[in-house]
C-alpha cells in the first residue's frame, strides 16, 4: 500500500500551492483518454504519491435546466434525454415520473411492465459499457483491456439492437411520454429478449474469468480507494458505490415504482469499499438485472401503453404551481427530479427542474479518496466512480 | 504462482474468441439490416389519391425541441385531384444538422406527411449537404419508409386499446401484434 | 574476408530483414488483435490489409516535425535514433544459423545484454527532453522498470551461459545440438530461467503487462507523449524490435536455436523466434498491466531471489556432470 506523505485536509476548497512543499502539479485534464468525458482533476504529487486532488467539473455545461424552462414537457423528454448518455432510459423516466407524480395520472399496467423491462436492459447495457471502458483504463486502449472493450461492446449492441427494434433508434430513444410509452413491443421482441440475456449471461462468467477474478486486477483493485460508507452518505452517493461501501440502500426495493414492488430485488453490498467491491457489486447486479427480465418477460399484460390521450400540440401536458420531488436508481445511483410547475407557457413548461444527478456526488468524493495513491490507483477509482460528465454538469 | 493460472486463463478467453465469427461489419460494402421502426432522415410524402399530404398546419414546426422545421404555407388552392380547396405548403426546410430525431414531428403530423426513413441516405459532404429543402425532402420519398408515420404511432398510443371490446360480438384487436414484422396482412 | 567486412554485410542484411519483419509483425499483430476481438483488422489497403503499414509509414513521414518550445531540441531529436540504433546494435550477435550472424563474439552474450540494457537511455532521455510532466512521469517509471529488471535479466541468461561454459553464442546452440535444448534439461533450471528471461524481456521492451512508462490510459502517451510523426514511429519500431530481437535470443539461448530434430538450419531459428513473437503478442491482447510499485515488488521480491537460486543450481550441475564425466 503506497504510505500517506503528508497530511491532508480535504476540506481546503481554495488551492493553496505552497512551493516549499515541493509538490508537482499534474492536470489529470480535460482532454485525457481515461477520464470519461471532459473532466479534471488538478493533483498534487510528491514523486508518484498524491498529497491533494480538486477535481472540476462543467466542461459539458449545456444548460439544460434552464432549457427545461423554455421548452416545454412534451418537448423536453427528448433534450434531457442526453443528460446520462449512457442510460437514456433513465433520464427519460425519471422526468416523465416526475410529470406523472405532480398530474397525478394513472399509468397502464403494460407501460410500467415495459418501463420496467427497458431499465433493467439498459442498466445491463450501462454496466457493460462501464465494464469495457474500466477494463481499457486499467490494461490499456492497446491490449488486455481493449479486448474486454470489444467484448463488452459487442453484447451491448446486442442490447441496443433490442432498443432498436421497439423504438427505432439504438440511443436516444425518446419512447417514454407523461402517461406511458410511445412504443409497444412485439412478441418478436420478447423473444429476442430471452435469447439475448441468455447470451449475456454466459458471457458475464467469461468477463469474469479474463477480468475480475484475474489476480493482476485483483492487485490493481484491491485495497484501492477505500470509501467510508458514512463518508458516501455524507456526501450524498449512492447507487453501487454506496452499496460497495456497505451502505444498504437502493431504491427499487426501498421506495418501489414501475412493478418493482411485486418484484423481489435482491441487492447486493459488499463492505470493502474498494474498487473491487465496486467492480464486484456492478456484476452481480447485472446478472440481477438478467433475472429480473427474465421474469417478467413473459407476463407483460394486455392493455394500452398510454393512459391518457396522445396530444398532437405542444402544450398537451400542463402542470400548475407545486413542488415534487421524484427519484429513481439508475445505474450510477439516485437520480431525481425536482419540479416546479407553473412555468411560462401557462404551465406547459416547468418554472424550475432541477435534476439531481448521482455522478456529480460520486465525483465529489475525489478530495476524500484519491490522497495517498498513486496516478494509476486514481485512474482505476475514477474508473470505478463510473462518472458521466453529461450527467454532472448538465 | 497464481499469476500464471490466471494469465493462462485470460489467454484461453482471448483465443477462444479467435475462433468466434467476427460481429463486425464492413459499412459501406456490406449494411446490416434495420428493423422496420428504424428512423432517420425525413420524407415529404403524397397521400394515396396522389395528392400533396401536407396541409401546411404547422404543427411539426411547433412542437420540434431543436426548432430546426420552417414551414411556409401557401394559402388555399384548388386541389387538382379532388377538387376542394385546401391548404398547401410552400416550402418546408428541415435542418438536419441539429435535428434530434426524437420523432415528435412525425408523431403530431395529422395527415401523416412528413416521415422518417428506414433506409440510410448518403452521408453528406458539407453543412449545406444536411440542410433538406422542400424539393430534397419529396426526392426522398422513393426511399424505404419507417414504420412510425403519424397515425400509426397515434394508432399504437392509443388509451383504449387492447382493452376488452365494449360491443357484444366484436373481438378486441389483437395486442402486440406488429403487422410488418409478424408477417400478419 | 575480414571480419569488419562480414560483419558490415551480415549487419547489414540481418537488420534489414529484422526491421522489414518488426514492421510486418505490426499487420500480424493488428490482424490477429482484431480476431481476438471478433473484428477484422485492416482489410482495405492492399490483399488482406498488408499494405496497411506501408501506408501508415508514409502518413508518418508526411507529418510535421513538431518540436515542443521548452524542449531540449538536440536530446528530443536524438533520443528515437538512439533507441533503434541500440536495439538493432544487439541483434549483431544473434546466430541465425552456423554462419549467418554478423559478429561471432567469444563474449557475446555479454555484448548482446550490455548494449541491450543501452536502451533504457533512449527512452529516458526521450521522456525528460520533452519537457511534458506526462513523458517526465514515464520516463522514470521506464527507468526504474528498466533498471531494475535488467538483474534478473542478466542472472538468467546466465544459466545457459554456465550450462555450456561459454558466452559465444554459436557454442551456446553447438553445446544443445550436442545435448538438449536448455528449457528442458535440466528440467528445473532451464524451464524457469527462461521463464524468467522472458517476463524480464516484456518489461525491458516495456509490453503489457508491464506497459507503465506508456501507459495510455494513465499517461496520455508516457513517454512518447509528445512526438509525432516518424519519430514517435521511429520509438515504436525501437519496441517492436526489442521484442523481436528479445525472442530471438530466448529462442537462441534456451530452444537450441536454429538446432531441430530434422533438418536443421536458418528456418528452425525462424520458427522459434516466430512462436514467442507470438505468445508476446497474445499475452499483450488478453491481459492488464501491472501497477509500477507491484512490478517493482514482483522484480525484487521474486525474479532477483529466484534467478540467484538458478544460477547456483546451474553451477552445482555443471559440476557434478564434470564429476561423473
């Protein structure tokens, strides 16, 4: 274990570069292969050690929120969609949730069911590319991790291609509508389903036998980054980080929407708080996740999949003066949503959507985490964060 | 030491997959094939009777979040084929280059005239190349058409279907049944 | 003729084809990459993408030759030259078959590891003159990986040497046509002492999985970091021969060179140099890199003690064969 050097107070936020303490300064910067997305983060070195890290963040500042303002809730579904690249389905539920809670419409049973069955299958999909890009970060854009890169990718196409075919696009679906979903599935699709997640399944134990049970990342992730549960909650993380760190929250067993609720999720924690326990955690809820699809595939029920009538003008959807605040776990943690109707457009748009994002909290535990490792134990706890700078900076 | 079990079993992985077809594929020699609800570029289409579609209501040009769709209405004329007059459209441009694809346009339009296409169209070699002028978007309606037109998405969204039929004697429409992709006429 | 002017000749040839076969070993490593990762590789220039690397030389060539502001222009110019010219000088005495080497040094295994640990400067002096705290950062972890993997390096090779009592290598291969290979027998020596050799040679060339000075994902490019064009061509062809040149001699010192059990010549030593060419490439593709404190760890801890052990064991053979002889 790399010794700590000197002592460090996190709780400085002005840099205070003292030049006899003899430290180098390293921009881990914005434009670097490894820190997903535009993200930086300012180190302190003494030789290879880390004495201090302040991490930036609002390079991908699109100002979506202020946007949310302007455009209306029809229209903004497909805008925050773009928020967590990664998992559009997320972002586009937790707005439409938010709508629903507020209005107070009924959502068909077969819409939650397909709402239910789109997260799972995204939040695999957004495992296995976090997967391929932490194995490229650990082994390298040339070598072992960019085979487990191409491995990774090639089942979540498979995935996609599953998106593709119910929506018509493989990103950035727009298939989610206040009331329901736009587009129904096809027994087609449940059969595709069930052969695909078969297919996943038996490749997760082979990912896990080139990777993670792999004594030279083993080495890499064991020990590194270790995260106080009570420090995540302090600082608001959530999601597999938490859980990684023994903190026994997530919110599809704990305040259930879609059909959660009749559904047994079973969620894992482990107590480390290290990078494997991360890493350890994120596999096992894939394979959650598998099951949980291969559960409910089949029981999809009759009905429509809008509960109210589709509007054919932008102003369709109408929400008056109150506050709500709705959340749901994505694959990075709890990502909320906190609106305020009664915006312009004689409340056709929201007067203020604030969308809390977990990946902002998860970065903010660099100043805590990174001091006392070395520049490649930072790269694997970043990879480990799993931040998506779309989702930070909004 | 257990560095080289390990090594030799992340080998075997690697070369296992050697011997797996490889999953890529060489655009532009070969495509792969898109589902029927595939979406990209747009199509000014004629309805059945041959007639123009767009009536020029501008409800794409409202409801797009990306503000890309100009519509420029031509006021009443005679129609050449029924005869009544009607509103038609002068010209239409759609900017491609920040469009979304979130097919809300194409969702609201009511007498499904713009649509999306299945079929990828060439890539464009300048910002001009992506900006779709009225005589581009009626060029491309040879084109393989999406599944998703206006009414049909309508059609799939709607609250009361697959609910039990309220008329004695009268079957509830079949659910879940996609009619292009199920072979079902 | 004199021996300046064999070894002019052979030199000549002999890098010509080692360069010509480094470059090519990058459209095999590319292809055979791409089928470990069900994709095709290149395919479009020329039959089966084997012009790939031509093409991607002469894009090199064609790029401006940036020299950053700050940088020590004579070290930053000098240091990718350096770097293949001391791999290839190695390769000098290699025997390829009974005649076809270019030096037949009596002290040769000596030579081939001394200009051999020469490489390390190259790629340090790269890193400091480019006045980049990436390439900084990299050079000094390719310095102490260098350093220190020399040791077990040299102790290993050593066993051979002790084995046939001579550090010419045409005896070296004489003495396993005679007897066996050396990586079989004795079985315990020789199968770990190129073991050895061989884990110490991927961190010389600095491959995966001890790629840290040019770790990607860490260092942007380490030490290449800010040099383009043919001169960051010129420092990947100085690791691709390393590597070549690397498996030339584990295959000359440890399988018998070009010894074989029928028909023995120049495409034995081939074949050989080939196989653990390969067995490079497929180790690089299929596994993660070594943080530097545990490569450190690995080195000092384990190779160091253990490559001692060998050469003693070795010892103690010799001398009880020249008893019972």
């Amino acid at each position: 274990m790399p010794r700590r050097v000197t002592e460090v107070d996190p709780h400085l936020d002005i840099e205070t570069y003292d030049p006899s303490a003899d430290l180098m300064v390293l921009n881990l910067g914005p434009q670097h292969p490894s820190t997903h997305g535009v993200f930086r983060v300012k180190l302190y070195l003494d030789g290879e050690i880390i004495v201090k890290a302040v991490p930036y963040a609002g390079y991908l500042h699109r100002g979506v929120e202020k946007l949310c303002e302007e455009l209306t809730f029809v229209q903004i579904i497909p805008v925050v969609d773009k928020n967590d690249y990664v998992s559009p389905m997320m972002n586009e539920q937790a707005i439409v949730m938010a709508c629903e809670a507020m209005l107070e419409i009924e959502v068909p049973r077969r819409a939650l069911y397909l709402r239910t069955i789109f997260a799972e299958l995204q939040r695999v999909a957004s495992h296995l590319l976090w997967l391929g890009t932490f194995g490229m970060d650990l082994g390298g854009a040339l070598g072992g991790g960019a085979s487990l890169f191409m491995y990774c990718f090639r089942e979540r196409e498979t995935i996609l291609g599953l998106f593709e075919e119910v929506t018509g696009c493989r990103f950035h679906y727009n298939t989610h509508a206040v009331g329901g979903n736009r587009h129904d599935i096809t027994p087609k699709f449940c059969r595709d389903t069930k052969t695909t997640i078969e297919v996943i399944a038996k490749r997760i134990e082979e990912y896990i036998q080139i990777f993670s049970s792999n004594r030279i990342y083993r080495d890499r992730t064991q020990g590194v980054g270790v995260l106080d549960g009570d420090l995540a909650v302090s600082l608001g993380i959530t999601g597999p980080l938490a859980r990684a760190s023994g903190v026994d929250h997530d919110l599809r067993r704990d305040a259930p929407y879609h059909i959660y609720g009749e559904l047994d999720v079973n969620v894992f924690t482990e107590s480390a708080g290290d990078c494997l326990a991360r890493t350890l955690v994120r596999l096992q809820e894939m394979c959650e996740s598998i099951r949980i699809v291969r559960e409910i595939i089949d029981s999809v029920p009759e009905g429509p999949i809008l509960g109210i009538k589709p509007g054919k003008s932008p102003t369709h959807i109408k929400i008056e003066s109150s506050q709500r605040y709705t959340c749901i776990e994505s694959p990075r943690g709890e990502l909320g949503t906190y609106l305020i109707g009664g915006g312009s457009n004689r409340g056709a748009s929201a007067y203020r959507l604030k969308i809390r994002s977990p990946s902002l909290h998860a970065v903010s535990c660099i100043p805590y985490v990174f001091p006392g490792h070395t520049v490649s134990d930072a790269i694997a706890i970043l990879g480990t964060l799993d931040p998506i700078m779309g989702e930070v900076d909004r | 030491m257990g560095y080289f079990i390990d090594t030799a079993r992340a080998m075997a992985v690697t070369m296992r997959n050697v011997f797996r077809p490889p999953t890529t594929v060489q655009y532009p020699k070969e495509d792969r094939v898109r589902p029927e609800r595939y979406r990209t570029s747009f199509a000014l289409v004629h309805d059945a009777s041959g007639d123009e579609a767009c009536i020029a209501c501008l409800a794409c040009e409202r409801i797009c979040p990306s503000r890309i769709i100009t519509v420029k209405p031509a006021g009443k004329r005679e129609s050449p084929v029924t005869g009544k007059k009607r509103n038609y459209l002068e010209d239409l441009t759609l900017d491609l280059n920040a469009c979304i694809f979130c097919e809300l346009c194409v969702q609201v339009c009511p007498t499904d005239a713009l649509i999306m296409l299945r079929e990828l169209a060439k890539p464009a070699l300048s910002r001009e190349g992506l900006f779709l002028s009225m005589e581009r978007l009626y060029a491309n309606e040879s084109l393989a058409h999406s599944w998703g037109t206006g009414s049909r998405l309508m059609e799939m969204q709607d609250p009361k279907r697959g609910l039990p039929a309220l008329e004695p004697g009268r079957e509830a429409p079949p659910q879940g049944v996609d009619p292009i992709a199920d072979g079902v006429s | 003729m004199t021996p300046l002017v064999h070894g002019a000749v052979w030199g000549v040839v002999i890098a010509t084809v080692l360069v010509t076969v480094a470059v090519f070993s990058i459209w095999f490593e590319r292809k055979f990459a791409a089928r470990m990762q069900t994709r095709y590789g290149p395919t479009l220039v020329g039959p089966a993408g084997l012009l790939q690397i031509v093409a991607d030389a002469l894009k090199m060539m064609q790029k401006e030759d940036i020299l950053p502001q700050k940088a020590d222009p004579m070290l930053f110019r000098l240091a990718p030259p350096c770097a293949v010219i001391f791999t290839l000088a190695a390769a000098a005495v290699i025997p390829f078959d009974e005649d076809v080497l270019a030096a037949d040094l009596d002290i040769g295994v000596l030579f081939l590891l001394a200009v051999g640990g020469l490489v390390v400067f190259p790629v340090w002096v790269a890193g400091w003159a480019s006045n980049n705290k990436y390439a900084l950062l990299g050079a000094m972890r390719a310095v102490a990986q260098g350093i220190a993997y020399e040791i077990p390096l040299v102790l290993s090779a050593m066993v051979p040497v002790v084995l046939a009592q001579s550090m010419r290598l045409s005896d070296i291969i004489s003495v396993q046509a005679e007897t066996h290979w050396f990586v079989f027998w004795p079985l315990g020596p020789g199968l770990i002492a190129f073991v050895i050799f061989f884990i110490c040679s991927l961190a010389e060339a600095n491959r995966i999985p001890f790629d840290i000075p040019e770790a990607e994902s860490e260092l942007v490019a380490g030490v290449t970091t800010e040099y383009a064009g043919m001169r960051f061509g010129l420092l990947q062809m100085a690791e691709y021969l390393h590597t070549l040149i690397a498996s030339a001699v584990a295959a000359a010192i440890f399988f018998g060179g070009w010894d074989g059990p029928f028909a023995s010549g120049l495409h034995w030593m081939v074949l050989k140099t080939l196989v653990l060419f390969f067995m490079i490439f497929w180790i690089r593709w299929s596994l993660v890199r070594f943080r530097s404190d545990q490569l450190m760890a690995l080195c000092w801890k384990y190779l160091l003690p253990l490559s001692l052990v060998l050469v003693m064991l070795s010892a103690l053979f010799v001398y009880v064969r020249a008893m019972d002889a």
